[in-house]
C-alpha cells in the first residue's frame, strides 16, 4: 500500500496537501459474512507502519478495557495508557511517549458499551490521528492531534461493543491505533474444572450444633414406650467469588463438586460431593429430621440429645472459565477465587452428656 515518507522531526511539519496525502488504512476488513464464528469483530487497523507492534488481548485473561488516556500531540497522538478490569489506578499499559502532553480519558461505568466508533490516521499515512466513539449510556469521547485537521475518517465494526483489547503500532508515538471489540454478545459463562488445592478431609470449622433434648425416667412398675423426634430447617449455601470479577456482566453458572460435611471412620471431615451444575451463588434449605424411640423398663431412664454438625468453609479454588457468545464463538481463561459454603451434617440422635441410665448401656440413634 502506498505510504509517504516523513522524517521524524521535532519541529512541526507541515499539514498534508490533497496531493500528498498518504493512505492511512492498514486494515480494514468488513465482513459482512464470515464462514466461522469469531470471537472479536473484524479489525480497523489505521496509521503509519512504524514503529513496534503492541498487542492487548485482554479477554483472554477474562478483563476487558474500563479506562483509557490518550495524549495528544501537534500532528499525532503521543500515547495511550490503557487499565483492565482488576487493575488498580497505578497498573496501567502505556504505548508510545506522553511526554509533558495534553490528554483526555474516559472511563467506562458498569454495563457501558461502545455503540460506535472512528479512527483516524493523521491523513500522511505515518501516525495515528484520532479516535472517536459514542456509547449506550449517551457518552461520547473525541480526541486526537491538535494542530493537524481530521482528514479521512474510517468507522469501526464494534460488534457487540464490549471493548477487550486493542492494537498499536508505537514508538516515541502512536503510529497506528485499531481497537478489539466481541464480534457478538455474551450468551452464557459457565466455570469447569473447578478444583480446592487446600481442601482436606479434616474438621477445620465443623461445630456441633445441638437442635433439641429430651429425658425420660419410667417410674412405673410396667414398661412404658418413649419417642424423640422433630424437624427443624438450616439454610445451606455455596458462593464461588472471583478475584476477576464479573468483567462481562453475565451471569455464571458453576459446573463443580461440593464440600460437604461427611462421617467416616468415626471422624467428621470435608468431602467432596459428585459434579453438578450450580449458580454462581445459590441457598438452599436443608432439612434436619430425627425419630427414635423405643421402651423402657421399670427404673429406666434415658436422657438423648440431637445433634447435626453445620461446616463453614471458605478456601481458595481454580476453574477455567467459558464464555460463549450468542454468535456460537467461544473462547476461555483461566480463574482463582474463594469458595465459601455452609454446610449440614444428617441429625444424629446420642446420650447427652449427663445422661443417666439404668440397667441398660449407652446406646447411640442414628437418624438421617
């Protein structure tokens, strides 16, 4: 493609003529139909081809772009600072040189999106000029060269408008600006191969938890018939949370196995439950049931006590996270977090600590 030749100068040159203006387009494909699916729309990719190539894929770290800076110079853009979701106000990517240059940002609330966008070469084919876009939330942002007027403007394909990424050519400036867009809106989130490198089968944070009591002495001179039961209902729950976040505003669904509280061996521990498909966050109730009963003799007594155990878990865990679009494209990364669940044991009916009984040994009740 043809491109003028321009001296890197510190003195300003002059604007191009009509006759001198050099093609700022170095990719721009708009494809109106694609045979496969594709996870990011189709590139602008506008300036000079100088420089060292820089390449943002923030989706595959599951981030998306929530601020950028861009610094302006007499004929050019200087530079771009660019944050990520998760990033803090200091972990910043700049590209290109702001020196003392004037600049303006924007930064994107929740749920904002681009709905379109325009980039601008500096109409000499050998620096990024501008950059244009407006979003869903009635927002605008238009910023470029200062001296230098806008010549050639190419609109952007911005797909779905979710911004995850961007591309540079840049060296003390920006030679060449195009930005990554989801060709397509998110269709589903779903986190696989879920694993608790810390868990273990131990009672860390299992208490007993008493629900009821109950004594009987028969004082007859006949046998008498004795009967302990009830119900009572705890709330379970399960939380996975993600040091990412929600970076893309959807709801995840969790394919993962369940710490649960199990008995094995006499010992309560945590335990793995089988793979299943969870919310992100979800309650529920859990029924505590027992019902024993039997006979006592004359003189007996019994003295029972229910107990369940409840088990409050909050660990580390990794997954994989899937995003698919509604397009069909799919793409994944990987994700740590913390697992928090609260969790109940079966109700076991036993002698209460004080129990006294005649002519018969402690026994335990099982019930579940």
């Amino acid at each position: 493609m043809a491109q003028a030749t321009c001296k890197r100068v510190s003195s300003h040159p002059a604007p191009p003529t009509a006759s001198s203006v050099a093609e700022d387009l170095l990719s721009h494909q708009y494809c109106s139909r694609r045979s496969n699916a594709e996870v990011t729309a189709p590139l602008c990719f506008i300036g000079g081809r100088g420089g060292s190539q820089h390449v943002v894929k923030g989706w595959q770290e599951g981030k998306l772009i929530t601020k950028l800076r861009v610094y302006s110079g007499p004929w050019q853009i200087k530079a771009v600072r660019l944050w990520l979701s998760g990033d803090g106000d200091s972990e910043y990517k700049q590209f290109g040189e702001p020196g003392g240059s004037a600049w303006a940002e924007f930064a994107f609330q929740d749920g904002e999106v681009v709905t379109a966008m325009s980039l601008w070469g500096n109409g000499a084919g050998t620096r990024a000029g501008w950059i244009h876009f407006r979003t869903n939330k009635g927002r605008s942002f238009d910023y470029g060269m200062h001296d230098w007027p806008k010549k050639t403007e190419y609109p952007v394909n911005v797909g779905s408008g979710i911004l995850v990424g961007a591309i540079y050519n840049a060296g003390a400036d920006i030679d060449a600006h195009g930005y990554y867009f989801l060709d397509s809106p998110i269709a589903r989130a779903r986190a696989t191969d879920v694993c608790y490198p810390n868990l273990t089968f131990d009672s860390h944070q299992i208490t007993p938890i008493t629900l009821d009591s109950y004594s009987q002495r028969n004082t007859s001179p006949h046998p008498i018939s004795w009967g302990f039961s009830g119900n009572q209902v705890a709330k379970q729950s399960q939380k996975w949370t993600s040091q990412i976040g929600n970076s893309f505003t959807v709801s995840l669904t969790v394919e993962a196995a369940v710490p649960t509280v199990v008995k094995a061996s006499g010992q309560f521990g945590w335990q793995l439950s089988v793979v299943s498909t969870h919310e992100a966050a979800e309650e529920e109730a859990h029924s505590l049931t027992w019902t024993v009963g039997g006979t006592l003799q004359p003189s007996e007594a019994i003295s029972l006590v229910a107990l369940t155990r409840r088990g409050k878990l909050s660990i580390p865990y990794n997954s994989t996270i899937v995003i698919t679009l509604k397009n069909g494209a799919t793409f994944s990364f990987a994700c740590s977090g913390t697992y928090e669940g609260l969790a109940y044991t079966g109700v076991e009916v036993t002698d209460a600590p004080t129990a006294s009984r005649l002519n018969a040994k402690p026994k335990s009740y099982l019930t579940l």
